[in-house]
C-alpha cells in the first residue's frame, strides 16, 4: 500500500506520524471519506470544500486544496482497486502534549483502502447519549470520534450497523457516520443542520435529486416512520430494516426505493456533482 504523507507517497510501513502529533494526543484534525470506483473518487470537489470547513471551524490553518488533490490522485493511482475507501486526514501537527498546538505546520495523510458495498437493508439502533448541537465542533467532520466508536460498538452488541442519537433537545440528530432520513406520510424529511448534525455530501445529494424536506424531528418520529434510511459516502442510500425492536417489513420502502434508484443513476452520470 502506497500512502501519502506530507508531500509524497510513502510505503505503508514507512508512513510514520509523530507520536506528539496533535491528532494523536488530543484528536486535534479533520477529515473526509471519499469512495472510489475504479480507481475514480465521487463528489471530491465537495468533500474538499467540506475538509477546508472543518479545518476553518478548527481554527486549523486552510488546506491547500490543490496539494490535497494531487495527493488524492496519486495515493488512487498507486493503489488500484475496483472498490475503495478514500480517507483524507488533516491534523494540527506536531505539537506539545495537551491541549496548546505548536508551532508545525499541519499534518496531511491521505490512503486508501478496499471497501465491500453495503446491502440495501441493514439495522440501526438508538443510543441514550446525544449530540451537542451547541458544541464547539458541532457540525465539523473532526477525529475526535471516541463518542462514535462507543455508540457504534452499543450497536454491533445488538447485531445492528449504525446508531442513531438524539440532540440535547430530544430531536433526531445523525449516526456515528450517517444522516437519516424518515418518511412520514409519503414525505420525505431528515433533521436540519441546526439540529447538530454533519452537512453530510450524500445527504445533500439526496435532498438535491431526490427532494425531501429538513424538519425539526422528536425522536420517537422513529416509532411513526413508514420508510427510516441512512446515507453516507459509502452507504449511499441504505434502508433500515429493523429499528431496535421495530422491523419496517417493506424495507426498502417506495419512497426509499425511488432515492435509492436517482441517487444510483445520478451518481453514475455525474462522478464529481
């Protein structure tokens, strides 16, 4: 595996960050998942645009985009598969142990690594903790990910692939990475971006080609949905077959069928939207 790091490819095993790098010691980065099919990235014009966001909301210094996509192209290049998981990582640097960043530029790491395609249903769950839709970092893409990979491992215990959490208001937020979608009455409708959810690129694609509507939504909207389904970079459009103990017999639903069905053959004709 060819990586990049800090301005070129690397072996895999010569690919070495510091130990004092502030993404390491404090989760001090941010970062993207891009998919890849045959060797071509999709939508990472948007997903560069969201990495400089994240970056900004940081207070981390602007990307430079250019070199991000160079480094984009070679780590694909170097690496061909039919199938890939693209994952771009932009950290503080090396800095002094706590929460104080240095005086180093910013660290840029970009790999990529073979992905399986998702099943068009799958099972999600819900979780007692929530999104702070107030917090410094609400609606960054950043590594502080700890809170996810707790909540996801909740769901693995319970045989399901994604979590879904509440905000401090008791609204429907987002999964660890996921956005949700539900369809009340033959309408489509997810959480909007105050609830505290990430701007997430196949969420936006999804309402852009898709239509749908961004509702503030109580969480037991969940318990009333005719149609739940999740999105993300390499989910695309997922339809949720059972809901904690609530199973959804049409999954995938028609309305969810019909997102699936644009979002397949939108995509496909339109690699960089």
């Amino acid at each position: 595996m060819k990586i990049w790091l800090d301005g070129g490819l690397r072996d895999a095993h010569s690919a070495n960050v510091s130990v004092l790098d502030h993404g390491l010691t404090v989760g001090d980065g941010v970062f993207e998942t891009v998919k890849t099919t045959d060797g071509t990235p999709f939508a990472l014009t948007r997903h560069l645009r969201r990495l400089a966001s994240s970056a900004r909301g940081l207070g981390l210094p602007e990307p430079d985009l250019d070199e991000v996509r160079r480094a984009c192209d070679a780590v694909v290049a170097a690496n061909p598969m039919p199938y890939g998981r693209l994952r771009i990582t932009y950290t503080g640097g090396l800095s002094p142990l706590g929460s104080d960043r240095g005086q180093a530029k910013p660290t840029l790491v970009v790999a990529l690594g073979e992905a399986t395609r998702r099943p068009d249903t799958t099972s999600v769950v819900t979780v007692p903790w929530t999104r702070n839709e107030r917090g410094a970092i609400a609606g960054l893409k950043t590594t502080s990910y700890a809170e996810n990979v707790v909540a996801l491992a909740r769901a693995r215990q319970q045989a399901a692939t994604e979590a879904l959490f509440p905000n401090t208001h008791g609204q429907l937020c987002e999964g660890t990475g996921t956005n949700v979608f539900v369809v009340l009455d033959g309408e489509l409708h997810t959480p909007p971006l105050s609830s505290g959810c990430l701007a997430g690129i196949t969420r936006a694609l999804v309402l852009e080609w898709a239509g749908g509507r961004e509702t503030e939504l109580p969480m037991d909207v969940l318990e009333r949905a005719d149609e739940i389904f999740v999105t993300s970079s390499l989910r695309d459009v997922q339809a949720v077959a059972r809901l904690d103990g609530r199973t959804l017999p049409t999954a995938p639903g028609p309305v969810t069928g019909k997102a699936m069905r644009v979002f397949e053959e939108r995509s496909a004709a339109d690699i960089d939207p």
